[in-house]
C-alpha cells in the first residue's frame, strides 16, 4: 500500500522544526528513524497533513554520559545505542536489553526516541525507561519541561507529549554502583516484538536484596512496572525460593490480551518464568 498524500517538510533547524509543529500540530508527524511511522502510514493507520523530517537537525544523535546522566538524543539509532560504551557503564539493564531489540537494518535506521513516543505495548524500550527512572526533555517553540518514564507513557501508542512538542533528549540516571541486571523475552523470533519481557535490577545490601525494580513489555497497553513482585524481594535474600515467590506476586493484577500469539494464562506463565531467570541473572551480576 501507499501512504496518502501530506505536505513533506525538511527544516535544517531545531527552531525550525519547533516551529512548524506549533503551526500543525495534531496534523503533523515527525519523521526520525520512520521505522513504526512509516508503516503505519503505508496502510493508512495515520493521516498526517504534514510530515517533518528532523534528520537535518544538528545535534541531536549524542550517546554520552555526563554529570552521572546517560543522554541519548532524538537521532541516535538504535546501533549507536547498543554499541555505545557510555550505555554499557551507565545502564546494564539497557545493555542487556538492546540485543533484543529489532533486526540489523531496522537498528540501522530506527531510534530510541522514536520507539518511545510509538510506545508500543510489546517494545522493550519504554519498559526500560520505565524501570530506570528516565526523564523525557520536550520541546516546544513555547520552552522546554521534563516528564518522568511514569508520567510519559500513558496508554497503548500514546505518550503525554503534545502535539507541539518534540522528544529531544532521554536522560537516565546513572545506576548505582553494583547494581545487576537481568532481561528475558519470549518471541516469535530474535528481534521481533515480545510476547513477554521482563526486565529486573537488584542490587545487594548486607546480603540482601535492595533497590528492586522488575518491568515487563507485552502485558497490558505499555510498560508495566511489577511493584508487588519489587516488594516481595525487597530486603529478602536472593535465591531460588524468594525469586519464585517474587515471580508468582509478579502476576498479580495482570490481565493480559490475548491475540493469535498467546492467550492471557500463557502470558502470565511467562511473566513467572522470565521473572525469575531475569532476577537470577541480575543477582548473580551484582559486585
């Protein structure tokens, strides 16, 4: 299929782009990587007006780590991000979870910021975002604001950034010292959109668990953060028994979709089952 027709922008400015999403708003979309927009365009999932193309835009394909932050700007590919030294030492749940993440030519041309404003419920990204405590830095030709990974995902492909707004930065925080990391995922072959994922961080305090945080992708309509599952590890010491029992309150209150792929029960046995090796892995890495 073909896209319908849209008036095509290329600005050479970040001002410049600010300024035509103030101009169009909801009828404009922004083209990045175009690896989700582009798609869904060409079987008219979207109508745009106006498509902005931002890939002329200076600056914005940073990976670094400054000041004890991970910045990862709105044009930095998915390659770049998996290969990134700065990712390895700032964030292990993300290094561990980005192998996962799509095939090699859609590495190539996609971006983490445009994954996490598709937010797709099955992605790996936002759950990492999720997990991490990342901060979205917005841009609107009216200033620029913050919103928290908790804030920022708001239901199945839809995120609080206004129509006006551009997703310039992600910025996660450093993980502390020691902290390990696990992630697991069934799909139906490496590099396609989960059925499940579950991603987990522990660290150890005097032989126990502290700092827990388990997220899972492809459970409801976007990341979803298992605090029940978090609450039962906390302060237990790290084997099998307490990462089943973790695993089993990882469940709680989950009702998944049930599609061709999986039904509800299987998705909940899955969430118990990566629960569990993501939590083994991340204990059996903390330092």
């Amino acid at each position: 299929m073909k896209p319908p027709p849209f008036d095509y922008h290329c600005p050479e400015t970040l001002d410049e782009a600010l300024a035509l999403l103030a101009e169009h708003g909801e009828g404009a979309k922004v083209l990045a990587g175009g690896q989700s927009l582009v798609p869904m365009l060409n079987l008219r999932a979207l109508h745009p007006a106006v498509l902005i193309d931002i890939n002329r835009l200076p600056g914005l394909d940073r990976v670094s780590l400054e000041e004890g932050r991970l910045r990862i700007g709105a044009l930095a590919r998915h390659r770049a991000v998996l290969e990134s030294a700065a990712v390895r030492a700032a964030s292990p749940l993300m290094a561990e979870a980005y192998p996962y993440v799509s095939h090699g030519p859609i590495r190539n041309r996609g971006t983490l910021c445009g994954n996490l404003c598709h937010n797709d419920p099955a992605s790996e990204m936002p759950a990492v975002a999720l997990a991490s405590d990342a901060e979205m830095v917005l841009r609107s030709a009216s200033g620029t604001r913050s919103v928290g990974a908790g804030d920022f995902f708001t239901g199945m492909l839809s995120t609080a950034a206004r129509a006006d707004e551009l997703l310039v930065e992600v910025r996660v925080p450093q993980a502390p010292a020691g902290q390990g990391a696990g992630f697991h995922e069934v799909s139906p072959r490496k590099g396609d959109f989960a059925y499940v994922a579950v991603g987990a961080t522990v660290a150890l305090k005097g032989g126990t668990c502290s700092g827990v945080r388990i997220v899972c992708a492809g459970v409801g309509d976007g990341p979803h953060r298992a605090r029940a599952a978090e609450e039962a590890l906390e302060g237990a010491a790290p084997g099998d028994d307490a990462f089943r029992q973790a695993a089993e309150a990882a469940t709680e209150g989950l009702d998944p979709a049930e599609d061709f792929h999986a039904d509800a029960a299987y998705r909940r046995d899955l969430v118990r089952s990566l629960t569990r090796r993501a939590l083994a892995d991340a204990a059996s890495r903390c330092h």
